[in-house]
C-alpha cells in the first residue's frame, strides 16, 4: 500500500474557501455544506492556508476570538501539501514528522482531494501506522518496550510481501523516528522542560532513511550556544536516558559511540561548525571516519533550524575545499567487493564470522559511499542513496546505464540482506550482515557477482572522474 499513489486511497474532500470569509462562513460550509474536517484556504486562486475542526476549536473557542473574524486570522499558513502522484509513504511521512492529521492533495493550485490517517488505517490497514499511533499514546519506556515485537512484525511482513528494499528501509526508518520522538518526549517529562533550544539529530543510515532491523544507534545532539555548563548537565542526562531507552526497544547502542550520551557528540552548534571545518580542511584517516557518519543528519525533534544551518556550513566548506572530494574518492576506493581474481566469491578469515560474507562492509558501504561522492560533486541536498545517484544522472555526470546498473544492484542486494535477517528471525538467530554463501542459489550466486562487478567499475569510473587516478 505504502508504493500506491496518493490519489489512489484519498477519498475524501476538503471545503474549498476564500480567505476573506468569516470563520462562521468557513465553519458552516465544512459542518453543513461539504462534511469534512479540513478547509483549503484560497486567495485569489492560490493556496493559503488550511484550517481544521481541530485548529477551530484551540484557536477559535478556546480562545474566545470572534467568528466574524477573517479566517486568514487563525488559518495554518503556507501549509504542507501532496501531490497526486506522490507515494503514500511520503504522506505518511509528512504526518508522523510534523503531527498532523490531514494533507491536501493539490497540484499547482487546484485541490483533488484530502489524505487522513482514516484513509491509510482503516481502508487498508496498514501496521507501521497503527504502531506509530500506539507509541504517542504510550506512557513508559516498558509499554514501548512491548512493542518491540510488532515492529519485528512489520519487518517481516514486509521483507515476505517483497516489498521493494527502499520502501522498506523508509517504512522502518518512520518507525524508529516515532520510538525516538516519543522516548525524548517521555525524557522531557521526566527530567522537565529543556532549558535552551536544542536539536536531536540522527546520521548514517537512519538519516538515509535506510533502517533495517538490526540497524543500531547513530545519533547526535545540538545546543544553543548560549547553553550553560548546568544545562549541558540537563542534556547528559536525558542524553543518557533516551539512548539507553532506544536500546531497550531493540536500538543497539553503537560499537563506535556514535550516540548523543557520548560527550563529543552533545555539543554546542559552534563546536559543530568548529567540528566540520576541522574534518573538511584537514581530513586524515580518523576525521574521515567521524565525517562519514555526520555527512549525512537529519533532525528528528527540536529546532530543525540548528541541523539546516549545519547543513548550509556543511555545504559551503565542502565547495570551497575541492581536495576534499578527492581524499574521499581516495578512502573510500581503498575496500574493493570481494570478487577473486578467477571469478569466486572472497569470504571472511577466521573468527566467528568465518566462511561468510559481509553484505554490508563489502557491498552496502561501498555503494552508499560511492552516493555520497557523487551527490557531494553535484550540491545534492538528499542524503538518501539512491536520489543521490539520480541527481547526479540529472547532472549528467552519471550516464542513464549506469545510474540503472547501481540503483538495481543496490536494491539487490539490500533485498538479500533483508532476506537474510528475515531468515534469522523465523529460526530464532540475531539478525545481521554476514551470509553464508552457501544459503545462496545458482541465481543469487551469479547476480551477486554481477552487482560485485558494477560497484567496483563505478569506483574505477568514480576514481577517474573525481581523483584523476
């Protein structure tokens, strides 16, 4: 359901007004005339702002303002929006992160219709979203605890229905944005108001979008500048608390400490800066390391505005040092697919993952690397793989066979890693990277090798073009 079109589920249709009506006018065409919750606002044919039964009640009644006040006066300006065309997943989404109820589904300025919660659940059922509304509901870190086993659910159910891998990575990467929103707003009860503005931010995969089952913690915290030594004590505790909860609902705690408890990521937003212009002018092997995990963040909770203005800094450091995209072109190369030189696969040596091959070291990394190069190069602003890969196509520095050959083998061999983990799970194994070549058939043998064979001539390609190798 979640790769539907939007006008495929909304049936639904908001009032169409002007906003120089009453709110008494607006009122009686949503409750009398067209029977909906949602009113599109309208100024000389262009969208506006949008008003809910909701919105009337907290800013309307319960604020005693006159209903023979212009609607524009409490309608939500510049409000968010689908298209037609849009996936389903994308509406979801936009509901989760900014908690609201209903979306216009509008192309340029004409309204087709209203996508509602209503229309996702009850007409087509869908698990992801009847958890993430269990979860802003729940009270404790133990009752979100419980729900550890649904969102395993989900996963299988996904991985069996042969959903296509980037969905599902989208699909578990909503559900660990709502587990990680709900637990800092429980930590904000508990240890209370936070005392200056602050922005909770997640990197690598969870900010692709990229989540699989097993995926662990890489997050971050930003603070005003203007915090104090006391209120950096308030952020290290609630810091501590919320990635200890996540590991308690099945959010590993991170093998390399990427992880908001971790002082050296809970800082201030100069640090920040002063962090990224060290990685970006003076890149060795360490701050290469740190950089790969926060190229890619995206705020979850907080002021976006700090995660933006990263970002933007980001950005500007990275055009003004070209050298840069070569020393990463240069880093990420030095790891090769594990093909042999006559043709069979190369396993892991010893320890207890020997005679298995790393789906992720050896194949994933490779190709979200190889993303990132390409999308830096051409100032995309999407962290997500496979739109990088696109953009640059758009840009013309990749070629159109190309773009086909890695975003296929890409989601190939998400798929077997999906795969794999599902297979785990249904015999009661931790779910992980490391597969056994001998699980594989003639077929997956042969595309393996095939993909292996694109990832190492894009990095050929990616050398050339980039470092001048």
């Amino acid at each position: 359901m979640f790769v539907k079109k939007v006008s495929e589920i909304s049936t639904t249709f908001p009032a169409v007004v002007t906003s120089d009506m009453t709110i008494q006018e607006v009122a009686h065409e949503m409750r009398n005339v067209v029977r909906t919750s949602t009113a599109v606002i309208k100024n000389k044919g262009r969208i506006v702002g949008v008003i809910t039964d909701r919105d009337l009640t907290k800013r309307v009644i319960a604020e005693g303002v006159s209903i023979d006040r212009p609607i524009s006066d409490v309608m939500t300006k510049s409000p968010l929006t689908v298209g037609p065309n849009d996936l389903v997943l994308t509406a979801a989404s936009l509901m989760m992160q900014n908690n609201i109820r209903s979306l216009p589904v509008v192309s340029g300025h004409k309204v087709h219709g209203l996508i509602t919660p209503f229309d996702m659940v009850q007409k087509n059922r869908v698990q992801a979203i009847f958890l993430i509304d269990t979860m802003k509901r729940t009270k404790t870190i133990e009752k979100l605890v419980e729900l550890t086993s649904e969102r395993q659910a989900i996963f299988e159910a996904l991985v069996e229905g042969k959903v296509r891998s980037e969905i599902i990575g989208q699909v578990m990467a909503m559900i660990y944005d709502a587990y990680n929103r709900r637990i800092l707003q429980i930590a904000e009860e508990k240890f209370g108001s936070a005392p200056c503005k602050y922005s909770w931010i997640v990197a690598g995969s969870h900010a692709r979008n990229e989540i699989h089952i097993s995926s662990d913690q890489d997050n971050a915290l930003i603070i005003e500048d203007s915090a104090t030594e006391e209120d950096l004590e308030y952020f290290k505790e609630m810091a501590d608390f919320v990635c200890q909860s996540l590991a308690k609902c099945g959010f590993t705690l991170c093998s390399g400490h990427f992880m908001a408890s971790n002082p050296k990521w809970m800082q201030k937003l100069n640090v920040w800066k002063k962090y990224y212009q060290d990685w970006i002018t003076t890149p060795d092997h360490n701050t290469l390391l740190n950089a790969s995990v926060f190229l890619e963040t995206r705020s979850i909770y907080g002021e976006a505005s700090f995660c933006d203005t990263l970002h933007q800094h980001l950005h500007k450091l990275i055009s003004q040092n070209k050298n840069f995209l070569s020393i990463l072109i240069n880093d990420a190369t030095s790891v090769s697919p594990p093909l042999g030189i006559f043709n069979n696969l190369v396993l892991e040596k010893g320890g207890e993952n020997s005679n298995t091959l790393n789906i992720k070291k050896y194949a994933i990394t490779l190709v979200v690397d190889l993303a990132r190069i390409y999308g830096i190069s051409v100032g995309c602003t999407s962290t997500n793989t496979e739109e990088r890969f696109r953009f640059a196509h758009k840009k013309k520095v990749l070629s159109e066979d190309a773009l086909k050959n890695i975003i296929g083998t890409y989601r190939f061999i998400c798929q077997l890693r999906f795969t794999h983990q599902f297979e785990a799970l249904k015999n009661g194994d931790e779910p992980n990277s490391n597969i056994d070549p001998q699980s594989f058939g003639s077929f997956e043998r042969t595309h393996l090798k095939d993909a292996f064979r694109i990832i190492s001539n894009l990095q050929d390609a990616a050398k050339i073009k980039f470092s001048g190798v």
